[in-house]
C-alpha cells in the first residue's frame, strides 16, 4: 500500500516535491552558515583559494540537497538507482554522478580508497562519512549534510534517512571522512 493508505503509488512527482521541500529547507538552513575568512599569503593566491573554497561548498551542498530528496527511497542490496532502491555505495555513487558529476564506483571500501581524509572536525556537506558496520573497515558510507547529521542507506529499516554522527551506534563504528572536491 502507498504512503496515502489507499494503494498509491509514491510517484516521480510526489519525488519532486519532496526534493523541492528538502532543497528550500536545506538552502535555508545554509543561508544561516558562513565559512571562516582565510587569510591571503597573496592576492593572486587568495583569489584562486576563494574562487575554489566557494566551488567545493557550492557542490558539496548540492550534493547535500541531493540526498535529501531521496530520504525514504526503498533500500536494496547492490542497488545503484532510486526506482529500483539503493544500497550505501549505490547511493552515493548515484548522488555523486547526478549531482557533482563525478564517478564513484565500488563498494564503500573502494570508494573510501579514492578520496582524501578529512578530519571529522572539517567536515563539510557532501564529504563522505564511513563506518565499520560488518567487522570489516569501511563497510558503510553516508554523505554528510551539516550539524553532525549524513544521509545513508542502511539495510536496517529499509529506507535511505538521516542519522546523526553522535548516535551510539555510528560513533562507536565512525572510520574516517573523506572529500572528493580538493
């Protein structure tokens, strides 16, 4: 049965409206963060560090916005597209090629391998969160999207959603961050 209780089909349509909420909420929300002012080592080089720093915070919050649109997406073992459901790799490999496009592949150990580590202080939206869920490193990537929370599609529940980093559970199998912009 549908989420309208009367066998409705969850349609591309009510997708849109969904990822329109979520990217009026998100953009919002962002409105309210500033970067820190980083200081020149000179003007030919501040210009290139701000003109960079503002691209990747430009994508990674595209990224976020992204994500957020397919909250409640169906979960499915190795699946790579929305329709058909995702598992944590597939969505991430799916938000990364739709919306940065950039091409991630594998599993979240492969995609770990490909990117450069971030302090879990410096995260930003867009880096990738990882975790060891399976008693085997990197078993598990969520996108982060700010305020210690990343989106992810894990087996349990069945859906893509939202957690926070600070959940006992994550923080106790919380690996490494990386970013993909630098």
């Amino acid at each position: 049965m549908g989420k309208s209780g009367k066998g409705s089909v969850y349609t591309p349509r009510m997708r849109l409206k969904k990822l329109l909420a979520a990217s009026a909420c998100a953009l919002f929300l962002a409105a309210c963060g500033s970067v820190p002012p980083r200081p020149p080592e000179s003007a030919e080089r501040a210009g290139r560090t701000a003109t960079h720093d503002a691209d990747r915070h430009a994508a990674g919050h595209d990224i976020a916005i992204f994500a957020l649109g397919l909250i409640d997406t169906g979960y499915r073992f190795g699946g790579k597209n929305p329709d058909a459901g995702l598992d944590c790799s597939g969505m991430v490999s799916y938000i990364y090629g739709q919306s940065a496009k950039l091409r991630l592949t594998g599993s979240a150990a492969d995609i770990a391998r490909l990117g450069r580590p971030v302090d879990r202080a410096g995260l930003r939206p867009g880096d990738l969160v990882f975790f060891n869920t399976r008693n085997a490193p990197h078993s598990h990537v969520g996108i982060y999207i700010g305020d210690d929370r990343f989106v992810h599609a894990p087996s349990s529940n069945g859906r893509v959603r939202i957690d926070q980093l600070g959940n006992r559970y994550y923080a106790q199998r919380f690996e490494a961050a990386r970013t993909y912009f630098d």
